[in-house]
C-alpha cells in the first residue's frame, strides 16, 4: 500500500492527466444531464379505460368492470386494483405487487390477458391500457382563445389549433398534444320525426342505409396479358355533403326516399362535456408532453422558441396564453440549490484559510469539492440520472463532507512538514497514518445511506436518487483525497516563516479543561444521559406530530366547485365568473400566471375523476414559483378560503380550495375506505364517519366518493307484448340511443383526423315526452311499432359513479386538516381508530379501512425504523473491522443515539415536525457523527499504546493531549460540514423546503455530536480503561485465592 501511496504523490504528471480526464467527462455530464423537478420514480401501476357509449354507471360495472376485475384475479403479482364506473365510461387503476415479482412480466400479463374478455359489453369497441409514467406528464400547457369582439368563429378557432398541434408536434423533445376545450368536426344528420312517421321509415333503416352506402372495397385483382389491375369497389362520400343523398327505400317505380328528405344535414361539431376559460375567456387549453428521453427545460425552450416564431402568423382576433410552465419551478429550485451550495463553497474555503491559515493547503483541500462533484455528476450522466431537487440535494447535504478526509490528511502532511520532514515523505507518512480511519469513517457513512434502499412504495422511489448520489460522492472523496491531494501537497512550497497560530490558546484551553473533565468523567458521562432524557421528553410532540412532507413551495391552488344538479355547461360557466373576480382581487397580478378554468369535471391532471358533470367545475390558479413571489401558497390559499365560501356564494353547493403539494403522491390526509355491497349499510357509516370527523377541531372539507348523479327514466318493457310484435330488446335500445344520444353511422377518414357522420333525432323534440312514448321502432318484419305499445317509464335516482376496490363496492371519506391545527394524518387515525371499531363490530359484514397519507405514513415510518436499525447494526460491525474489539465500537456507536439530540432540540427549536425528509437526515447523521469519533479513539488508541502501564493520573494527561491533537480537525470537519449545509438549511440563496429537514437535522446533529467527540469520548474512554482495570483487579483477586 504505501509503494502506491507514493507512486501517485510523486507522479505529478499522471495526477494532472487523471484531473483533466475528471474535469472533461464532468463538463460532459453538465452539458448533456437532463434537468427535472423530482426524479422520475416508476408508479408500477396501471390505468385501464373505456368508453361505453350510452352506459349508466350500474350499466358499466355489471356489463364491464366487473368481467375486467374477474380477469385481473386470474393475475398473479397484483396488489390492489380499484375501479370507477361513470357514465359512458370506466377506469381501473391497477397497482403491482414490487415483492417478489418482476414489475414489467406483470404488466404484460395484464396487457395480454385483458385482449380476449369474456362477457363484456359488446359496445365496448376497445379498452386503452396505459403503463402509468410521470415522465409522459404534461411539461407546458398553453390556452388558445379569441379576443373580445373578434368576431372570430369557433371553426376558425379550431382550424387554428389544429394548424398549431400540427406544428408543436414537429418541435424537438415533444412527444404528444392533447387539448381541453376542443370541439371535433361532425357531420349532423337531423331526423325529423314528423316526415319518418309520413314515409314509415325508422331510425335503425336511416342509420344502416349510410352505412351500407359508404363504402371502399378492394375487390381483388383483374389479371391480363400485360398488366394486372385491382378492382376497387368505391361508394365513400367524396363531400359530407353527400350524405343526403343515400337512398333509405326505392322501388321500381322509380320513387325513392333520401336521408335529406327526412333530415336536415349540417356541418358542425360534436357536443362538448367540458367547456374551458383561460383567463376568463372561453378557449382551448392544448396539454405537451415531452419525450421520454428529452429534457424539461431545453423541451420548453424549443416549444417557447416556436411559439415566438409564429407569432406573425397567428391570426388576428385570436390569442395565445401561457396556462402552466413546469420549466419555471425546475429553474428557480435548481438555482436556488446551487446558489446555496455556491455560497456554502465560498463558506468553507473561508473556514479552510482560517483554520489552516496557508492558502496553498486551504485550495487544495477545498478543490476536493469540485473534483468530486465532476465525478459525481459524470456518473449520474453515465446512469442517465437527471439533475433535480433531490440530486442536488444530495450534493449539497454532502458537500461539507467531502472536504472531511482531505482535512484531516492535509492537516496530518502539513503538520509533519511543519517538523520539516520533506513534502513526499510527509504527503506518504500522513496518508498513511490516517488512511485506515477516513476509510472506515466513509464506510461507516456509506452503511448508514445503503438501508435507504429498502424503503418501499412510492416513497422509497422518490428517496432514491438521494443515497445513490451521496455514497458516490463519498467514495469519490475518498479517491480525491487519498491519491489527488497528497500529490498537490507533495509538490507545494511550505512557507519556513513560523507563523503565530491563534488556534494554540484554545486548543491549549480544551486541553486544560478535558483532564478537569476526565476526572469528573462519570458525572459528565450522567450529564449527557439526562440531556438524552430531557430531549427526548421535549421533542416527543414533535415526534409525534411526523408528517410525510413539510414543504409550502407549491405553485398551483385548485377550487374544486359544485352546484345545483340540473344546472348546464353555459350556466355553471356562468356562475364561475364571480369565482375569477374573486382570484383576481386575492392573488397579486406578479403572483399569477394564469387561471384555467374547466367546467364540466374534477380533473387537475387530465383523467376525469368522478366522471363528466355540468354542474361541476375546477378552477386552477398557477402561481410564479416561490422564489419569485413573498407570500407562500397556503397564505393565499387562507385569504381565498376567507374570501371565497358557500356562506358568501351560496348558489354553489360545493367550494374546496387546496394547495396542490409538490412530489411524490400520497393520497389525501385523511381517508377511510368503506367496502361492501349493502348500499343502505356503507352511507349509515358513511354518515356516521363524517359526524365524527366533523366534531374534531381541525378537520376540514369532509366530502364522500358517493353521490347521485342524473334522474333517471328506467324503461320497463312488456316482454309479452314485444315478443307479439316480433320485437327484440336490443333493437329497442338501440333506436333510443339514436334518438338521443346519436349514432355514428359511418366516418371519412382524412390524413388529419376522422369525420363521423352522426344520425339523432332533432334537438327539439328531444325535451318532448310524448316523442319519446311515441318513438317509432321497427320490428322484424319492417313494421314500425311505437315505443308506448311495449314499455313504460318510471323515475328513479342513480347513483353517479359506482366505485370497487379489489372487485367489492366501496365508498370513501376523506377530509383535510387545515394548515394552522396541529393536527396530522397519523393523529387523526390514531383518533378514529376506536370509533372505526366500534363501527366494525355494529357492522361486521363491512370493512373499514385507512388510505391515503396515514396509510403511506404508517408504511414509510415502518420502513425508515427499519432502515435505522439496519444502519446502526451495518455502522456497527464495520467498527468491529476496525477496531478488532467490541467495547470500542460501542463507545463510538453512543454517538448515534446522543447526536440525535442536536437534530431533535434543532426541529423543535425551528417549531418543525419531524417529516419522512427529517428522518432521512438522521440516518444519514448516524453514519456522519461516528466519523469523527472514529478518527478520536484511533488516535487515543495509539497514545495509550506508546505508554503502556501508565497510571490514571498519566492516562489523563495522555488522552488529554491526544484528543488537544485532534481539536483542529474535529472542529474544522465539524464547520466546513455545517457550513456546506446552513445555507440550505436558512434560504441564503433561496428557500428549499424540501430539503430543509435534512440540512437541519445533519447540521444540527453534527453540531451536538462535536460535544460528544470532545468530551463524551473521552469520558467514556476512561471510563472503560476504568473497567478493565476493575476486570483485572477482579480477575486477580480471584487467582489468588485460587492459589489460597
């Protein structure tokens, strides 16, 4: 080992080519990584969906979700499936089981076995299977819409979108559009039923005329002496227009029936289920996805650059506006980050000059932090790692550290060439005497970051970029450290000029009071055992009070409205513009961004929940990034909830405001899943749950997943009097969804996108009863029968969507907790826990049970324990390698426990709960607070070897003098660390609050633990040559009377 030490600190030449290679593949990483908000943690779930045209909810569960969910039982590998029926359509979100099974055989089960299912709706025509992927998320979205007075037409404005999606798609890195608002193009064919009673015609004839009539049809080939031609069979409309002239009846008279003679033909669009306003005015919102493989940031730049470009051929009367920017919250917390880390560098080269007090050994120490973050981000560019929130936040949580081995070698070279030993000797002795400790120290630090890995769900995704960057950032240091800077070192002129160290009279002071100290060693091994007592008795709230994620960055606020059922698109639209007014009093013009609203659901990210309703709508507020403006999101999301309310508004039924939180999804705050099939049972407990909830004080929007959708008009047939009549069931069906609904007859297909001609019965006499008793419906034989002769109607309520979990009926309750109660989700399930009991034994066919952020809470709490435990058990054989005893590394290991004080006092200091984030400081912590300790006992190790036999009195003095050895680069390793972080920690640089608890915690920690290596060590030393010489004197007192 030491022929190699010296071969790299004497080859200047090989340590400045490995530099430049370091730099150069550094500087590739910096121009080619990717940049993203969070990292891209696979969900490892699945969404099934479909449309069932004319369907109500019970329709689709029975004719649809549930022949799906019999088939996904079949499937191995599943860990919950959950379903929605809602008219016209349904979903079904599949989660897989990551235990045991591989994530991408499972999924293509599931794809495979869902092609071929038994007894589903035959009006199914397919089923959508998406792997769900938060990289195919939205990245910009912008709103289309005309000005006021324009007198712009909505083809026109639909012409342009179209021309503008068309162009967006061209635009590097973008890999799909999709928009909100947009009305497709169709062919209307108005029946009137006046002339189909006067020509005896019905709708199902209409309807199979067309599409009998438009029709391609390659025929074959004809085949001739020269040449073979293909017969092609050509009956397509080469204008829509066309349509009216089918022939429904001809006879050989020569007289004929055309659909335009019984129907009005028109071109217009299909009938929308939403309607959008940005900014108040009515528009198009149009939604872009970036490639998988693409950047965030360079993706916005190309669309934001072709925007600009066509500019000049936007058409006049028409405007484009910004809606949402993903681009912006990735620049500013990125910049925010390496603004702190920035300031945290210049930090620690000032305490480096300070502490070292030469500036050739201050550079090269501090250059280590440079060196290794090159490496690390040219490995993250070789693992296609992106450079996000957590990525940065793992280098600046390990910035001060990588400089902590490059001290303590540099100060142990530089204080053997102080002695005037030459500089390749010093450069190869020092490393050599201190190699083995920083080794283990970066062991020991690498074993606390590896149990993160086993963190499951969504959570442990999220974290996991954080432990990969830091363990290789360490082992970089490690490299920089033990082969770079003893080389610099080597070579660098030491000044001869003996220079007045102003650090000697403190360490001088250390060194007086530690032998003072060591006398009283168990009265201050006591005291520290009280403050452990005292902390924990303090902190216990904060403890208690754990929440997943302490973090007020957000920059989006949804208004979740509701009223009265019956109330359309137009007039809900309506009702949302005092809303808008209201926002635009509340939020400051330089706060906002855009207002999108979206009337007709209550969707905030593209997949309808709960179904299409016109008396819903949801209004998105998207603010500047916080670094941009002074109040935080729930301050205004406060005065918007003052403002905005169903006592000030009451024609609204429904107003809930709430921030959208930024990463990782963990459900609502408080949910409860009922599960059973008795409807009457689930909304007695349903009722029941929201009571309680409600008479607990920081409780808010209570709100449940049942509700009742449209009126209906059930038909009751009279199966005698249809079989009489030589009439079938689905015939009957299917000639009242034309009516009303319309059926798309046929379609032209263009290069841009398909024109349905769709036959319905015409709009006025659609809010006719007497129509619809008077519906005429033919039967087998042509006869046309009328709807009243062989069915009635009666009035009932249905339900708006039919939810399942795991196949069984479910509905759930869900609540928030508002920002200024000290409540939180683990609090309100602990208080639920015995009334949900209660409950279960009153209704023992009925599970209860908890979802949301308590469930995620409880499972990631369960996984950080056993991440703690399996750190400190890791941390703690690897100090058995080192010091090939058991007593010393348990002396080292108290450090972990009592550095938790520091972290604990800092979180109730700053009024701070403990979070997931603030756990993952901790167990990093342990893994940090043992290095310095480490390094202290190897040290002391060595003094008390040099002078065996010596008494107490002497063993003072010499721990005493080791530990005065030591002082400078326990402090220095202590400050630069703390340093690195702080900046994060206060927002020096810009505020990170997602990376707040870990700063704080590491901090703080290591502050605390500085205490611990200085005087809680050596104490406990002592304290243990204390005890072996009790064992000897024992041992010996026991030989002699063996000998008596």
């Amino acid at each position: 080992m030491e022929t190699l030490l010296k071969y790299f600190a004497k080859n200047k030449i090989l340590v400045n080519i490995m530099i430049i290679i370091i730099i150069i593949l550094g500087a590739i990483g910096i121009m080619n990584i990717k940049q993203d908000l969070f990292p891209q943690a696979t969900l490892d779930s699945m969404i099934v969906s479909f449309v069932y045209p004319g369907a109500a909810p019970i329709d689709v569960e029975k004719n649809a979700i549930i022949p799906i969910e019999r088939k996904l039982k079949t499937i191995s590998g599943i860990k919950k499936y959950t379903s929605m029926s809602m008219e016209n359509q349904g979903r079904i979100i599949i989660t897989i089981d990551e235990d045991g099974n591989d994530v991408k055989d499972v999924k293509a089960e599931i794809t495979r076995e869902l092609q071929s299912i038994p007894d589903l709706a035959e009006d199914i025509d397919h089923i959508n299977i998406i792997d769900a992927n938060p990289d195919k998320m939205p990245v910009y979205e912008l709103g289309v819409y005309i000005q006021d007075g324009a007198g712009i037409s909505e083809k026109e404005l639909y012409n342009f979108v179209d021309t503008l999606e068309r162009k967006l798609l061209k635009v590097d890195g973008v890999s799909d559009v999709s928009d909100e608002g947009y009305r497709e193009k169709e062919i209307k064919i108005n029946v009137s039923p006046d002339k189909m009673a006067k020509y005896y015609i019905s709708l199902n004839e209409i309807v199979n005329s067309i599409q009998k009539r438009n029709v391609r049809v390659t025929g074959g080939t004809l085949q001739s002496v020269n040449e073979d031609k293909s017969i092609v069979t050509i009956g397509q409309f080469e204008k829509p227009i066309e349509v009216g002239e089918v022939i429904i009846r001809s006879n050989f008279d020569g007289e004929r029936v055309l659909v335009k003679d019984i129907a009005d033909i028109e071109e217009g669009f299909k009938k929308s289920s939403i309607d959008v306003k940005v900014d108040g005015r009515k528009g198009v919102s149009v939604s872009i996805k970036k490639k998988p493989s693409s950047d965030v940031v360079s993706t916005v730049k190309n669309i934001k650059k072709m925007l600009s470009a066509e500019k000049i051929n936007i058409p006049a009367g028409i405007e484009i506006a910004r809606i949402s920017d993903s681009s912006l919250s990735i620049i500013s917390l990125l910049d925010i980050t390496i603004n702190n880390a920035f300031i945290g560098f210049i930090i620690v080269f000032l305490i480096l000059l300070l502490f070292l007090q030469d500036i050739g050994t201050a550079f090269w120490t501090a250059f280590g932090i440079p060196i290794t973050l090159l490496i690390t981000i040219a490995y993250m560019n070789i693992t296609h790692q992106t450079l996000n929130m957590l990525t940065l936040g793992a280098m600046v949580t390990v910035m001060g550290m990588l400089v902590d081995n490059g001290i303590v070698i540099a100060e142990t070279i530089f204080e053997k060439r102080s002695k005037g030993i030459g500089g390749l000797d010093a450069s190869v002795h020092g490393i050599k005497e201190v190699l083995s400790p920083i080794t283990f120290g970066v062991i020991t630090t690498v074993v606390a970051f590896i149990p993160m890995f086993f963190i499951k769900g969504i959570m442990g995704k999220f974290i996991r970029v954080f432990p990969i960057v830091i363990i290789v950032a360490l082992i970089a240091s490690l490299f920089e450290a033990s082969i770079l800077l003893p080389n610099h070192l080597a070579h660098m002129k030491v000044s001869t000029k003996k220079k007045k160290d102003w650090f000697e009279p403190i360490a001088m002071l250390y060194e007086k009071g530690l032998k003072k100290l060591l006398t009283l060693r168990y009265p201050v091994v006591l005291f520290f055992i009280i403050l452990f007592g005292i902390t924990i008795f303090i902190s216990k709230d904060t403890v208690k009070d754990f929440v997943m994620m302490e973090d007020d960055s957000a920059d989006q606020i949804n208004i979740v409205l509701e009223v009265p059922k019956g109330i359309n698109l137009a007039k809900t639209g309506n009702f949302t513009n005092e809303i808008e007014k209201a926002i635009n009093n509340i939020v400051y013009h330089n706060e906002l961004i855009s207002v999108k609203t979206t009337i007709g659901h209550h969707s905030s990210g593209g997949m309808s929940q709960g179904g299409y309703h016109e008396n819903w709508a949801i209004i998105g507020i998207n603010l500047v990034p916080l670094s941009e403006r002074k109040r935080y999101a729930t301050e205004i999301v406060e005065q918007l909830r003052n403002d905005i309310n169903i006592e000030k508004m009451p024609h609204f039924t429904k107003i809930v405001i709430n921030k959208i939180a930024k990463g990782p999804p963990t459900g609502s705050e408080v949910e409860v899943k009922i599960i059973g099939d008795d409807y009457n049972k689930i909304d007695e407990i349903k009722v029941k749950i929201k009571n309680e909830l409600a008479s607990i004080s920081g409780i808010i929007n209570i709100e449940d997943s049942a509700f009742n959708g449209k009126d209906e008009l059930v038909l009751v047939l009279n199966y005698d009097r249809i079989a009489q009549l030589d009439l079938n069931v689905a015939s009957i069906a299917s000639t009242i969804r034309t009516a009303y609904d319309g059926t798309v007859a046929t379609y032209i297909q263009t290069s841009d996108n398909k024109l349905d001609f769709r036959v319905k019965i015409k709009d006025d006499y659609q809010k006719d009863m007497t129509f619809l008793y008077n519906l005429l419906i033919s039967n087998n034989q042509g006869r046309l029968i009328r709807l009243k002769d062989v069915a009635h109607f009666k009035s009932s309520e249905s339900k708006a969507t039919i939810d399942h979990y795991d196949g069984d009926r479910v509905v759930s309750v869900t609540a928030g907790i508002k920002s200024d109660s000290d409540l939180t989700s683990s609090k309100v399930m602990l208080q639920l826990k015995p009334y949900l009991k209660t409950l279960k034994n009153e209704y023992n066919d009925i599970d209860l049970l908890f979802e949301g952020e308590a469930s995620e809470t409880k499972s990631a709490m369960g996984d950080l324990l056993l991440a703690f435990a399996i750190a400190v058990l890791m941390i703690y054989l690897v100090l058995i390698l080192l010091f090939k005893n058991l007593s010393q590394p348990f002396i080292v290991m108290l450090t972990i426990p009592f550095g938790i004080i520091g972290a604990l006092l800092a979180f109730v200091a700053h009024g701070m709960s403990l979070s997931f984030m603030g756990v993952i400081g901790i167990i990093g912590l342990s893994g940090v607070v043992v290095n310095a300790s480490i390094v202290m006992v190897d040290f002391i190790n060595k003094v008390v070897e040099e002078n065996p036999g010596a008494d107490s009195k002497l063993l003072k003095e010499f721990i005493a003098s080791g530990a005065k050895q030591r002082l400078r680069p326990v402090i220095l390793t202590t400050l630069t660390t703390v340093a690195g972080l702080l900046p994060t920690a206060y927002g020096i640089g810009g505020r990170s609050d997602m990376l707040i608890p870990i700063v704080i915690a590491m901090a703080y920690g290591l502050l605390f633990a500085t205490f611990l290596t200085l005087i809680f060590i050596p104490a406990l030393y002592m304290i243990r040559l204390d005890l072996i010489k009790l064992e000897n004197f024992i041992k010996g007192l026991f030989i002699k009377r063996k000998i008596a």
